[in-house]
C-alpha cells in the first residue's frame, strides 16, 4: 500500500544533528556577513537587494515539492542574513530599543503559530507537505530569527553581558531545553521550536564575539573573514549532509 509520506513527500528536512549543526553555522553567519555588508556599503541599497536576493530565494525554495539540501539551507542562509538585518533596521535606523523590538518580534511569532496551528491543526516540521504549510514554516523561520537577532543583542548590549556571556547563557537554556525534552516535560514540536529560537542567538553571539574589535569584547577576527570561513564550512555540512542522505536513500532502496 502507499503510504501518504511516498506521496507527499516533506519538504523541509528532519531535525538531526546535522541539522542542527549547520543551523547554528547559518546564524553565525547570517549575523556575520549582515554586519560586513551594512558596514562596508551603503545600508539602505544593500537591505534593498538583499531582500531582493531573500525574495527569489526563498520563491525557488517554496516551489518545491520535496527537500532538496543546497536549496533549503541557500534559503535558511539568506534568512540570516535578511533577518540580522530586519532585528539591526529596527533598532539602529528606527531607534527602537532591544527591550521592545524583542518581545514584539515574540509576539509576531506567536501570532504565526497560532494562525498555524488553527489552519492546519499541527506545528510538526515532519507534516510541511503543501506550499500553505511551507509558507507558515517559513514565515515562522523569519520571526525567529529576527526576534533571536534583537535577543541576543538585548543580552549583550542592553544588559552588558557581552557577547561571549550572553551566547552562554543562550547555551545554558538550549541545555535546559533538551533535558526537559529527555525528561519529557516538553514535547516534540515545542522542543524543536523553543531550541529553533535559541540557536538563532547562540550562533549570532558568538560570531559577534569572534569577529568584534577588541572594544566591544570581541577577538577582533573581522566580520568579512568570519563570514568567508562560515560559508566555506556551512558549504561542506551541507554537502556531506546531502551526500549521506543519498547513500541512506539508496541503501534503504537496495533493502526493499
């Protein structure tokens, strides 16, 4: 008998370890390479394309029927970067300070999950098979990172904690999130979500510390050569991610 996965296959990948690896090497990036872009161009054209750049992305990618590796995380990359950028117009262009833009930016997410949930009936990243529930999965992805852009930045500099500090204390939630799914206190898709929030800040947190002068507690590495060696490295994890998807494929075919 078919089943209905075989029909309708998902179109955003399962939560694994890779997964969560090169997620967390997408927001470091996104963070990264916002902040060379804005500082060595002019900010207002270069927003302007790279939401042209994220716009094209991201249609290709709702386009889809199925997963396809290279596109999903061009388009997750592209959503770190337009989100830093989103989180920084915010605060740096509009004034709006940390400790507002972030529970707003919360508060926008709510609202996708809630229209989610009521339109669909489920939040599980394993059931993105149509384009309606693609475009809430993506709309999601934005908020989170823009409000995971606005906390970290909350943590650092609103309460002076600093980079380093404030990506630890990010670290220790995600810790706390994962016993509780181990103990069994938070369910499956609560879980994903939660820890999909907090590795938008841990990632951003500490590219910022690596890359910052000196000044404002950083190594002084550089924003344009942590960008450079994150994609180089985000382009590995996804091609090996991509190639051991298709030896399981193709062991599992052999199997049947």
């Amino acid at each position: 008998m078919t089943t209905t996965a075989q029909v309708t296959p998902n179109r955003v990948p399962d939560p694994t370890t890779s997964f969560w690896v090169i997620k967390v090497l997408t927001t470091a990036m996104g963070e990264a390479l916002s902040d060379f872009l804005v500082t060595r161009f002019d900010p207002a054209p270069t927003v302007l394309v790279t939401a042209a750049l994220f716009a094209a992305v991201l249609v290709v990618q709702l386009a889809a029927t199925r997963y396809v590796p290279w596109r999903y995380w061009a388009t997750v990359s592209m959503v770190g970067v337009f989100g830093t950028m989103i989180a920084d117009v915010v605060h740096v262009a509009l004034g709006v300070p940390y400790l507002v833009s972030t529970p707003v930016f919360l508060a926008a997410l709510i609202a996708v999950f809630v229209v989610w949930r009521r339109t669909e009936g489920t939040l599980d990243v394993h059931t993105i098979t149509s384009r309606r529930r693609q475009c809430c999965y993506w709309a999601a992805v934005i908020a989170t990172f823009a409000m995971g852009t606005a906390a970290g930045d909350l943590l650092a500099s609103t309460f002076h904690l600093g980079y380093f500090a404030g990506g630890m204390v990010f670290v220790a939630a995600m810790a706390v999130v994962v016993l509780c799914r181990i103990g069994g206190v938070l369910g499956p898709v609560a879980a994903f979500w939660t820890a999909y929030v907090l590795t938008r800040p841990v990632g951003a947190s500490f590219a910022d510390w690596v890359a910052v002068p000196h000044a404002r507690g950083g190594l002084a590495v550089g924003t344009g050569l942590v960008s450079a060696v994150l994609l180089i490295v985000i382009a590995v994890a996804v091609a090996w991610s991509a190639q051991f998807r298709r030896s399981a494929q193709s062991s599992a075919a052999v199997a049947r």
